[in-house]
C-alpha cells in the first residue's frame, strides 16, 4: 500500500498528532507499505531531528486554506496513494467532506467525536471508552479502529525489556511537545517551594520554547533535576520513573505500556473522558489544570510519592493491562479495506 499522512505539529498546536502518526507509520513501514508525509516547513523541523522518524516529508508551501483539500486530493492520486491520513482539528467537516473519492480511502485520527460527519472509510480512535462515540451517526460506512486494541505506540514501546518496580527512582514531568501552558516550569516551581528532594526527570518536547528560561531555573535551583529536551528514548526513561506528573492525552497510553504510576493533568477538554477512563483502571490521577492550581496537584503528587505500596499498587494494577500493537491491528484492516475496494 501506498499510505499518504495530513499532519501538522508545532508549538500552537503541539507534537501528539504527529506523534501518533509517526507510530502508524513506523508500523506500516515494518510491514513493507510506502509513508509519504504532507506537512507545512515549521511542522517539518521538529520531525527532521527525530531518530526514529520514517516515511518521506514533502512540504506545503503557499497553498490557500480553500483549495487545499482539491490540491492534497490530486497529489493522492497522482502518487497512487491507496490511503490518505487526516488527524488534525483543522480538518473540519467540509475539508473532509471534499476528499471523498473514489480513487483512495479516507482514514481519519478523531478523539471525541464533536466535530460533524467524518466522511471517512475508517476512524481511529485508541480511547478505552472510543465505543461510545456513536460513530455510526457521523461515519455510518466506515470501518471502525476504536477502542484499546487500536491504541497507536511508536516502536520502542513495543519492545520493552523490563517494567520491574524495584529499579525505579524518578519523578518525571512531561507536558507535551510544546507544553502551551508552562506547566513545566510552574510545577517545577511548587516542587522547590516544597524544597522536593527526589531525583526529578523534566522532559520537554522539540516545540518546547521555555528551554532558556528553564536552563536557567536549573541552574539556580537546588533541586535535584535533569532535564532532557526532544527525548529520543522516552520509553527508556518512563521504565525509570516511579511516578510520573503528565499532561493527559496520547501520552497516557505510552506511561500505561511502562506500568507507570501518573498523574494526568487534564490540559484541554478532549482529553478529559479518555483521562477518566483510565483512571478506573487504578494506575493513575487525573486533574484538570483549569479547576485546581499547579501547587495543589504537585501537593497530591508529593503525597503519592511518600506512599510506596499505594504507588506499588497502582504500577501492578497498570501490568494488568497487556501492551497492544494498535498500529499493526490497524495497518491489518487497511490492507483488509484495500483489497474489499479493489474487489467492487
């Protein structure tokens, strides 16, 4: 197959869609099918410096916002793509309403379900409650990835070599790839007004634009921090972490795979059910950043962390749940899709 992404990520926005994109990618690729991404110049930057990054970028210059989804269909077709990928809330209803096409099929990323009819011959949605979405009203003929057996992880989550407790002795903060919110540098502040005095982690993403500002903060601060920006190696560090302070979102599903306690700060509204959901399962938190300050949830988070066999507790319930290949399941049914076209 030959599979073409719409994506964007840069600080406005942040890294996660193209985060999940990268992840299907990677496995298409593995499964030997053809990525071409299209993506604007400033999206490209933060995807070039991945060590982990595959499929061919071609970039989007000086196309009008009315005719792009007319210019982005002729280039499916005149590259014979099989599959396009829409995962962006810019995608709105009549953008994804003007690529219907017989010529390829339309699989649209969604997470919520709030934003019309999706015009699409597949949605994907990883969330535990994707199912009660009510995707048959806003896509009655397309094929359904939802659910925890769709969840999307980029390779390195998919081959863990330890998820044991007894190594772990971190206290990691990450906030996504642009963290719009600067909650990284105030949950930092709440930590050394506390005078914390665990090994913190802070990981901030290639969007981030706080870094001097928080090079700063280190260096005058007596906390015992390391900070990694752009972080080639997530998984390695989250199967280090006794506790995790996280923004919710695509994150949730890397921390499950490592088993790691949480706290997910709700950051936007999308994220809030999902985030819900999983903290059923007992192996995480949630708040929301609009309801509570950073000192409390650092507060709570500090809390945790002085009760061991609760945060043991909350990593064993996390192993419960088994690391699911989504991408693969999901590259399995477009292939599956492709060939049920070709045979109408």
């Amino acid at each position: 197959m030959r599979v073409v992404f719409r994506v964007e990520g840069e600080p406005n926005i942040g890294l996660g869609h193209v985060m999940r994109c990268m992840a299907l990618a990677q496995s298409l690729v593995q499964s030997g099918h053809v990525v071409i991404f299209f993506m604007s110049p400033r999206s490209q930057q933060f995807c070039c410096n991945r060590t982990d990054w595959i499929g061919t970028i071609l970039p989007m210059t000086d196309i009008e916002s009315s005719t792009e989804p007319e210019w982005l269909a002729k280039q499916c077709v005149d590259s014979c793509a099989d599959w396009l990928v829409l995962d962006g809330y810019q995608f709105d209803q009549a953008y994804r309403k003007s690529l219907q096409c017989l010529a390829f099929n339309l699989a649209v990323f969604d997470d919520i379900n709030n934003s019309g009819a999706l015009y699409a011959d597949m949605v994907i949605n990883g969330a535990f409650n994707a199912t009660s979405n009510h995707y048959h009203l806003t896509a009655p003929k397309a094929v359904l990835a939802i659910g925890p057996g769709y969840q999307v992880l980029r390779q390195e989550f998919l081959q863990l070599m330890n998820r044991q407790w007894s190594d772990r002795d971190s206290l990691t903060l990450m906030f996504g790839g642009s963290d719009p919110k600067g909650l990284t540098s105030k949950a930092l502040q709440s930590l050394d007004n506390a005078n914390a005095s665990m090994p913190i982690i802070v990981i901030t993403g290639a969007a981030y634009h706080g870094v001097s500002a928080l090079t700063n903060f280190i260096k005058n601060s007596l906390l015992d921090i390391t900070h990694l920006h752009d972080c080639q190696n997530m998984a390695v560090v989250l199967l280090n972490t006794k506790l995790a302070l996280s923004a919710a979102g695509g994150s949730q599903f890397e921390l499950l795979a490592c088993a790691t306690p949480s706290i997910l700060v709700v950051v936007a509204e999308n994220q809030t059910f999902a985030s819900q959901d999983a903290a059923t399962q007992g192996w995480c938190q949630v708040v929301n950043s609009d309801a509570i300050s950073t000192d409390e949830w650092v507060t709570q988070g500090l809390s945790l962390w002085q009760q061991p066999e609760r945060l043991l507790g909350m990593h064993q319930k996390a192993l419960l749940y088994a690391v699911v290949d989504g991408a693969n399941n999901i590259v399995e049914l477009m292939s599956e899709q492709k060939k049920t076209s070709e045979n109408t």
